[in-house]
C-alpha cells in the first residue's frame, strides 16, 4: 500500500510581515503572497473578518518545525508585539465607545479605512525597530 503524504499549513519564517500566516497561505496554495496579504486586508476593510481570521491563525498555525531554531524567538517576541497592539486597539474602540457613542453610528468605511491606515502606520513603525 502506498502511503501518501498530507501537506500540512504552517506559518512561514521566510516570506513573513509579522506572524508569517499570509507566507504559510501562499506556501500551501503555492499562491504570490501578494495576494494573499491583499485578501485579508480587503476581507478587513469590508467587514473587519480578514484582522480577526488573521489573529486566530496566528494563534493556532504552528511555525514550520524546518526553520531555524533562532527564529522561533524572534517569532515569540513578533506575536508578543502583534497582541500588544491588539490589546491597544481594543481599548481604544472601547474607550472611544465610551467617550463618543456618537462615533459607532458611523458606515464602516469611514471607520475601518483609518484604523487600516493606523494599522499600517504601527507595523512599519515595528518592522523598522526590529
């Protein structure tokens, strides 16, 4: 009997922004990680699902075990940085929420548009400090 082998996601360590999910995406579907990053940042901007489908893999995908064993620390301090910023921008919608309900009656574009570009502006802050 032939035995098959079972492709198996990973977060990749060589086409990573922050926590590799896109790179392991485009790894698995051999897809251009472009495309993928682009996926998630408009499933973001429609309905916010793309940040939170993002988060949740980052969790639960494991690194790929074929990396080097240094990199699973800079991973750790990566995902450390990621639900930092998470933390920070969910007080900031709760404070908001309590500071201006106002805010909430909002259409999503007009919400979500800046906390994408706010996004954007924190992970190149982060990416250059590393």
């Amino acid at each position: 009997m032939k035995k098959t082998s079972v492709k198996k996601l990973y977060r990749s360590q060589s086409q990573k922004v922050l926590t590799g999910v896109c790179g392991g995406l485009a790894e698995y579907f051999n897809l251009d990680v472009t495309v993928i990053r682009l996926a998630f940042i408009i499933l973001t901007i429609i309905g916010g699902s793309g940040l939170l489908i993002y988060i949740i893999m980052s969790i639960v995908v494991p690194i790929n075990p074929t990396s080097h064993p240094h990199s699973k620390l800079h991973s750790k301090l990566k995902r450390k940085k990621l639900l930092g910023l998470i933390a920070i921008g969910l007080g900031l919608i709760i404070l908001t929420n309590n500071l201006m309900p106002e805010f909430w009656q909002l259409t999503s574009t007009q919400i979500f548009l800046p906390l994408l570009i706010i996004t954007l502006g924190f992970m190149m802050i982060i990416k250059q400090s590393e």
